[in-house]
C-alpha cells in the first residue's frame, strides 16, 4: 500500500513538472493556445523516494503556478498591445454619420439638431492645489465654485453618449492628477474615442500615477509651463517648485521609454502680457527633455479674471515670428501647436473685441465667422455635473445630475445661444475667443 501511495506520489509530481513545462513552452512560442491535460506527458516514476516525491509534488505545484502567471501576464500585454493598435471606432459608420449630421447642421445654422457631441471636455476634479494668476479659479471663492471631485452621475450621462464621441479632453478647472480616480475614469472611455487628452500642472506627479497616466490610453499628456526658470516658472504658477517640476516631466518622459507608451508628452503654454517673451526659453527647455510639442494659447479673460494679463499687440506679433522662425528651422525638434488666434494664418490680429477684425457674415450663411463650432459639437462637463457650451463661455447649458446629455444638448440654453450665432448675435466672450471654429469636422 505504502509502494501503492508512493508511485501516486511521484508520478503526481512528475506529472506537475512536466505539465508546467509545456505551459512554460506554450507560453513562449503560442501564448493564446489553451493549454489542457493532453499536453502533458504522463509519466510513472517507479523507482522514488520519499522526498523525491514530494520534492516533484512541490517543483510541479511551483512550476505550473509560474508559468500560469507568466502566461496570463504576456496575454494581458498583448491585448493591450493589439487595443492600441486597432483602429478607434471613431471611423464607424454610426460616428461618422453623427459628425456629417453635426457639420450639415452647422452649415445651415440649424438651431435643434438631429446629432449628439462628438467632443466632450470631462473635468475629473475642480480641486486645484495652485493659484495660477490666469486662472479663474483664482478670482473665485469656493463658497461660490465648490472645489469637487466628478461625480458618478455626469461620468455615467457622459459614458451614456461614448459611442457618438471622437475627442474627450480630461481637463478644466482643476489639477486632474489629484483625483485617485483619474486613470480609471480615462479607462472607461478607452477604446471607444479616437483621442484623449489632459492637461497636468505637474506638481502631483509620482512614479505610480504617473505609469497608471500612461497606461489609461490617453493620446496626449500636456504639462502647464509658461517659464523656463525658477522665478519666471513660480511667479505664474503660483504655489509650484520649478525643480520638482521639471524632475516630474523628467520621469514621466523616462517610464514613457520603459513602458514603451504611444503617448504623446509636451508642454502647454499660455501666451500673456507676463509670459510671451519666456516662450524660446520654454521651447529651448521641451527640446532638452525630449518632449514631443509645445501646444501654445492665448490668454483669455473669463469672467473676473486678470485685465492686465491680456496680450498687447507687439506681444502677438513678435510670437508669430517666432513661431515662423522656428517652423522653418531645420534643426527644431518640436512641433508647435497653435490656438487659431495665435495661429499665422489666421486674420485675427488682436483679442479684444473693439479692434477684431472678423465681421459678421449673414444669417445661416456657412461663411459666418461668428458661428462658433463648439455649439455643434462640444460639451464641457464640469466636475459638479453642470454643463457649459466650452471652456470659456460663462453660461450655464444644464445640469446633468438632472438632465441626460441629449436632453441638455437640444435645451433651451443650447437653442437659444445657437439661434444667437446664426443671426450674428455674438457677445463679447464669444468674440475674444475664436477657437470654436476648429471644431466642426467630418472625419
């Protein structure tokens, strides 16, 4: 009985090792082959000991658990190898439908449209934990803008409407990176829009969210930086360590390499009266820590925010030269990303609306500049749920902790602000921005 019990033994043991050894072997050479009980080798091992038994019993045991956590984990890299590769279905037949509806609406000045956004700005968080001087946040208290973290109802109406989107930008009015959600949130959107994007002041960066921020699928990481020095850096961004910064850029470039990450990584530059003559040194500074662009914006007054902040005229001209310069340098390494008022080709010479040059064109004609196109295809959700038309207009469109996005979409807010864009009615803010003309499309 006991010779009985020993050979059972053994050849358990040996059938354990054998069996991990083909799953090593399958692992290395045909990874998405199911590995069943044919594979192994049956053997009987006649002749063991004792500890030679249970010595195999244990080999097998940790032979095939290993190789079982090796095979899993290589599945896992390629599936998230083959889900980057494979094409978003923003090219669908249903996406592309939505964005031609959106772009025909928009040609005729339609006021109720018969498609959804394609674009959504999700903000994840409007906790900040600087104090920048361009930002509204600044001039707002939070008894006013209470300071929260999204909440589960707007992510749910915006995941209801993913299979109409193209773009999500997660970023607002608040630093994304201090929501411990933020990856996940990013996750739910993956795979179904064609580019994500956010935007990080970099402060709250760390070696764990920052391999959890390029893995969440995000097409583009963007961090703030309007100076290329200490003092200049600090006094923008106030609250901020210039050295901490550039070590947290430095980091998320270097696991980008290790983790191989298709993620694009660059700097986001907000041209004001105070910051456009650091705008060489910043893209001197990119370019030294193999970034990939410098996305560069106008300043902008929203609301109550800082008057003296806005561009003079010498201040634009000298930026488009520079940025024609650096285009036409063979020996520049980054690309340049331009808000259409700062762009060269663009007829805008100057923000405020006393000396635009752009003029309003007749009611329902496709050539009216006033027309903004982030009516016909933008929403921004505010982390407190409420919904605004972009990331600059002050009226609120909806609430969607009471509404769906359809519902807000085709309200009364959005119908009558379209209605004012269609007859040239176009306030103010409208006029200083210009950046919705980029976001009709049809692709």
């Amino acid at each position: 009985m006991a010779s009985l019990t020993k050979k059972a033994l053994g050849s358990g043991g040996i059938i354990g090792v054998t069996t991990g050894a083909v799953l090593l072997l399958e692992t290395g050479q045909a990874m998405h082959s199911r590995v069943t009980g044919s594979h192994a080798v049956l053997l009987v091992l006649r002749s063991a000991t004792w500890p030679q038994a249970f010595l195999a019993i244990a080999a097998g045991v940790l032979v095939c658990a290993g190789a079982w956590k090796l095979r899993r984990h290589l599945q896992r890299r390629k599936a998230l190898a083959m889900s980057r590769a494979v094409s978003c279905p923003g090219s669908t037949v249903a996406k592309r439908e939505n964005n031609e509806r959106l772009a025909r609406s928009y040609a005729a000045g339609t006021v109720e449209l018969d498609s959804l956004p394609n674009f959504l700005i999700v903000d994840t968080t409007s906790k900040c934990n600087l104090k920048c001087l361009m930002c509204w946040q600044t001039t707002v208290s939070e008894e006013e803008s209470p300071r929260v973290h999204l909440s589960h109802k707007a992510l749910a109406e915006a995941l209801a409407v993913k299979d109409t989107l193209t773009r999500v930008n997660f970023h607002g009015s608040g630093e994304p990176l201090l929501n411990a959600r933020f990856a996940e949130i990013v996750g739910e959107f993956r795979g179904q829009v064609d580019y994500m994007e956010t935007c990080t002041n970099g402060t709250a960066v760390t070696r764990k969210n920052a391999a959890k921020l390029l893995d969440a699928g995000l097409n583009v990481i963007r961090f703030s930086c309007d100076g290329d020095n200490a003092e200049s850096f600090e006094r923008l961004r106030c609250g901020a360590n210039f050295d901490k910064f550039i070590d947290n850029v430095k980091l998320t470039v270097a696991l980008k390499q290790e983790l191989a990450s298709p993620s694009h990584i660059g700097f986001n530059f907000v041209v004001s009266r105070e910051s456009w003559r650091e705008l060489p040194g910043v893209v001197r500074l990119a370019e030294s820590l193999g970034l990939d662009f410098i996305a560069i914006f106008a300043y902008i007054k929203m609301g109550d925010g800082v008057d003296d902040l806005v561009m003079p005229k010498e201040g634009v001209e000298a930026v488009r030269k520079f940025i024609s310069d650096y285009r036409t340098d063979p020996s520049s390494k980054c690309y340049l990303m331009l808000a259409p008022s700062l762009d060269a080709s663009h007829e805008v010479m100057e923000q405020i609306p006393e000396t635009s040059t752009t003029t309003k064109g007749e009611p329902g004609s496709s050539d009216n500049r006033m027309r903004c196109g982030a009516l016909y295809s933008m929403m921004n959700i505010k982390a407190d749920g409420s919904v605004y038309p972009c990331c600059i207009h002050p009226s609120k469109m909806g609430d969607l902790n009471r509404n769906t996005v359809e519902e807000i979409w085709n309200g009364e807010a959005y119908r009558d602000l379209r209605r004012q864009h269609a007859t040239g009615e176009v306030d103010e803010m409208c006029l200083r921005c210009f950046d919705g003309l980029r976001y009709v499309t049809t692709r």
